[in-house]
C-alpha cells in the first residue's frame, strides 16, 4: 500500500531535524555524508496536494537563510505548515533565495505572484546540502522512498492521465523515467526533458510542448 505523502511528513516535530523514520539510517551511515542536519528536512514545496504543475528534482540546495530560519519559532512555523502540502510557494517575503531559485525554474509559465497557488517542487531527498552526492546514503532513506513510492503510484498516473502537469528536472533516471536524448513524453503531460545541472530545460521543441500543456492546464484553474 502506498505510503501518503503528507501523513508521513506529519510526524516530525516542529524543530527536528531529522525524520524519525530517517534517524537509524543515519546512524549507521556514520557522519560522511553532505547533508546539512542544522536545518529543517523537506521533500516537497508548495501546494502538492492540488498542485496542477509539479517540478521533480533531487534534492534541497543549502541557503544561510535556512540555517537561520531553523533557529526561530517563525521559521519552525512555515516549514510546518508546508509540510501540510496547502501553502503557496514562499514569496520574497518568506524566503527570498528559495523564491528566488522556483521563480527562475517557472518563468517561461507566467508571472510567479499567480503561479505560487499553482506550482509545486517534489524532491527525492529531503535535507539540504551545498552540492549533491550521496546518492547511496539517498536511496537507503525512508523519506526518499516515500517520494519515489508516492509520485510514481499517485503523481505519475495523474499526470498521464492529463490532470497535473508533471515535469522532471533533475535526475529523471532516479525517479525512474528516461529522457533519451531529446527528452521525452509520457501519457498526456508528464515530461522528461533534457535539463542543465541546474535544473534548466534545454530541448527546444520539448520546451514548447511543455510550456503549451503548462498553459492549457492553467485555463482550468
């Protein structure tokens, strides 16, 4: 049976930094790994539960502002509430390099004021780190699992199906999906295409595509 995203992600603690699920993992990872544990885990950003566009990727980048805002109730609060699956994207106000980083992936879709109640991010990790590349210590984690499980038994069908909009941006062979050297369609609106390293479509006609069904589906919102 599938794990719920959100239901897993309810229990962990305002302050904790590790998900309980997580925590023998990496006891016996030992502490050579590049994950940052002073900040606040999260797989998932924006309003995942009805979100009519995600963006997969790997995992969280490391800002100072995350390791400020770990140390603060307000902070504490935010994360919290975004692991609910309902809040907007942070606006500059929230978090001005996470708004910063979304609103440069989605600008090709739109002004990002009415894309941040439309747009979600869905990662494979959930802890922050400077530059990826612990892949081993990743695919041992039961948040990761839980990512994978979740946006290939619920997300990915939506997506096929036409409901969501579903574009991988980064390491599509670890969210099981095959970009070929062009890219790639599945079903009706989930995309692989060719990406930068960070996370930038590269395939022109693919693009298009995707920025065609990206505008289809936001006349039904």
């Amino acid at each position: 049976m599938t794990i719920d995203i959100f239901d897993f992600w309810s229990k962990i603690g305002p302050s904790a930094k590790i998900h309980p699920n997580d925590r023998e993992v990496f006891q016996r990872f030992g502490k050579k790994h590049g994950f940052d544990h002073q900040c606040l885990p999260h797989s998932f950003a924006g309003p995942l539960r009805k979100a009519k566009i995600v963006l997969l990727y790997l995992s969280p980048g490391l800002d100072d502002f995350d390791l400020e805002e770990a140390k603060t109730q307000k902070g504490r609060k935010r994360m919290m509430e975004n692991r609910s699956g309902n809040q907007e994207l942070p606006g500059p106000d929230e978090h001005k390099p996470a708004w910063r980083w979304w609103k440069s992936r989605t600008k090709d879709f739109g002004n990002w004021e009415e894309l941040r109640s439309k747009v979600a991010v869905l990662n494979i990790g959930a802890y922050h780190s400077k530059q990826f590349d612990d892949y081993p210590l990743l695919a041992a984690l039961p948040s990761s699992r839980v990512s994978l499980e979740w946006a290939q038994t619920v997300l990915f069908p939506q997506a096929e199906a036409g409901d969501r909009v579903v574009i991988c941006l980064r390491a599509a062979h670890f969210w099981g999906l095959d970009e070929g050297s062009d890219g790639k369609q599945y079903g009706k609106s989930l995309f692989a295409p060719r990406v930068t390293r960070g996370g930038h479509m590269m395939n022109k006609p693919l693009k298009n595509k995707i920025i065609k069904a990206v505008e289809a589906i936001l006349t039904k919102c």
